[in-house]
C-alpha cells in the first residue's frame, strides 16, 4: 500500500499533511532503531529503507541504535545479524551504533530528573490486579491488550525501590502531533492510556523512556519509523515536555503484513532476508521499496546505484 493512499488509524483523528521539516530547524539527524529480537524481514527492511532514504534525501546524517533495553527479549546474535544484513543492503550509518544496554546511566539520569519534580510513583500493581479493577470499572479486556491503567497506586506512597515506577500524567493531558503523512494526531493520554510504566519491577527501563532520552541525547531530528509505533508517539512527547527536551518531526510508515492482515515478525514466523544469496537481498529491497510506493525497478547494476535511484525518487515524492 502507497504512504499516499492508506488509510488513518481509526484511534487517531486525522488533519492536513505538514511540510517536511515541520518544526524543526536543527540539521537532520535520523535514526534507525530496531528491537533485536531476530534478523531483519521485509518489514523492518522496509523501515530501514525508509528512514535511509528520508536521511539521504535531506543531506542528513542517518544512526542506528540496537534497543535492547529488554534484554530478556533480545535474541543472541541478532544485533550483529541486523547491521550485516543493513550492510549488504547498502543501508550505510554516519556514525558508529550504539546498544541500549550500555546506555542505561542515562535512563537512571533522566528517570531522576522526573523523580525530583515529582512525575513518578511506585507501583505494586500486577497485570492481573489492574484487570480486575478495570473489569469492575465495566471495561471489556481483550489477550494482551494493553491496559489503561486506573490509577489505583497514585496516592499509595508505594516505595520506588523495587517497584515498577510509573508517570504521573497530569489532569490535563491532551497532546496533539503532525505526521508528515497521515496529518495531525490527537490522543487523550489519561483517557487512551494511563500513567505509563517507565522502569518495570525487575528494574529494566521501558522502550518509552528510553527512546527519548536516546533520540535527545543523539540530537534526532526526524522520526521514520513504523505505523505500529504511532500509538506509542504521544507519550512520547509528553515525555520530551516534562525533560525539557525538543519534539522531533515524524513520519510513521505503513506496515508490510502478510495474507492474514498480520504484522510481519518474529512471532508471525516472517522470512529473513538471507544476505547469502544476492537474489534475497535484492528482491527484498526491490519489494521494501515498492512497499513504501516508490517504483518496482529490479536492480539491474550495482545496489549503489539503484539505493541513488530511489533517493532520487523519494525527494520527488516527498519534496514536491
Ligand atoms: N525498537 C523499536 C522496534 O524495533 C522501534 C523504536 C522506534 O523506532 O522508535 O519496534
């Protein structure tokens, strides 16, 4: 499906498109940041390629960031696997990667900041506890929903010692963004969300803060990443407000799902790209590219050459 002509996520409202750049008049820095939970697919291929190709189409310096801040899911070997197959793919970085694992120094720091103004609480809530409360509350609860949570541990006084500590949103807390393709987003982070889990009980840093704290600290400018993310972009900034830090520009891409309407991933048993065989890799760049409505030209010389084509072609489409 074109990033043209898809349609919004029904729990957004959506606006009018944004200009590229919106908002931001630092020099870009982009970055591609994948989980390493297993090797590259066409899906994350996908993203990768469309965040290269946003970098490269505004002059703009392009990182990668190994998250594997939930290092209980990280697969052994994974990370080295992801930046071979972006190598062989041409998916070159500016500047040297780095792994959320050893950056958790800077988690603690920020996760202080909030502590010392406040926007933390301990949390002794289990999954189970919330569900009943929510149930009591008349909520239906679908498997592995992600829960809204009531609030119960917000005046409790609960240790932040060996607790889960969660954000106090305030009263208010409605935050608005503008994706370069699919217009303004609005969520209502009390009503959609819930004071949300910052460092989860075994004393691991959620993805949520440290994606921030990371996109400050590598002075992102430009967010390309997946529509399953979009949701996730909201607390986001809110987070960014609270640390005083500034908001990138975002761009959310449509995700590559298989017959079943499904995600590809690891867990939907997607295909990796093979970068032993030329073909693999080139076919998979072929159907990323066209994935993100860009032409279905095979690779007929040097993947270099073709990577330029396309660079060519995301600036027409974006730019014009
Ligand atoms: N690590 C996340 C993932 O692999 C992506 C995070 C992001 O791009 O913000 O889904």
């Amino acid at each position: 499906m074109s990033l043209m002509t898809r349609p919004s996520n029904p729990q957004f409202n959506q606006g009018t498109r944004s200009e590229i750049g919106h908002g931001v008049d630092r020099p870009y820095r982009g970055r591609f940041a994948p989980s390493p939970t297993g090797p590259l697919h066409l899906g994350s291929l996908a993203t990768a390629l469309g965040s290269w190709l946003d970098a490269r189409a505004h002059g703009g310096t392009w990182l990668v960031r190994i998250e594997d801040v939930d290092t209980p899911r990280s697969a052994p070997g994974a990370d080295r696997l992801i930046l071979d197959q972006l190598q062989a793919c041409g998916l070159e970085w500016d500047e040297a990667p780095v792994w959320q694992s050893q950056r958790t120094t800077h988690y603690q720091n920020a996760l202080e900041q909030l502590i010392t103004i406040d926007r933390i609480y301990g949390c002794q809530c289990s999954r189970k506890q919330i569900e009943e409360v929510l149930q009591k509350e008349g909520v239906l609860i679908k498997p592995n929903q992600e829960l809204i949570y009531p609030g119960v541990c917000r005046e409790r006084k609960v240790s932040i010692e060996n607790h889960a500590l969660r954000i106090r949103l305030p009263h208010e807390c409605q935050i608005s963004f503008t994706d370069r393709d699919l217009g303004k987003q609005t969520q209502d982070l009390n009503t959609q969300v819930g004071d949300f889990v910052l460092r989860r009980a075994d004393g691991l840093f959620t993805y949520q803060l440290a994606v921030v704290v990371d996109d400050h600290l590598q002075a992102i400018t430009h967010i390309v990443r997946g529509e399953d993310l979009l949701s996730n972009t909201s607390r986001q900034i809110h987070l960014q407000q609270c640390l005083g830090y500034q908001t990138p520009n975002y761009l959310h891409l449509p995700l590559v799902t298989n017959d079943a309407g499904e995600k590809l991933s690891k867990q939907t048993k997607a295909t990796a790209v093979d970068i032993t065989r030329t073909e693999s890799i080139r076919e998979n760049l072929c159907r990323a590219a066209n994935h993100l409505g860009l032409q279905n030209d095979p690779i007929s010389g040097s993947i270099t050459q073709w990577l330029n084509r396309k660079v060519q072609e995301w600036q027409e489409r974006h730019f014009m």
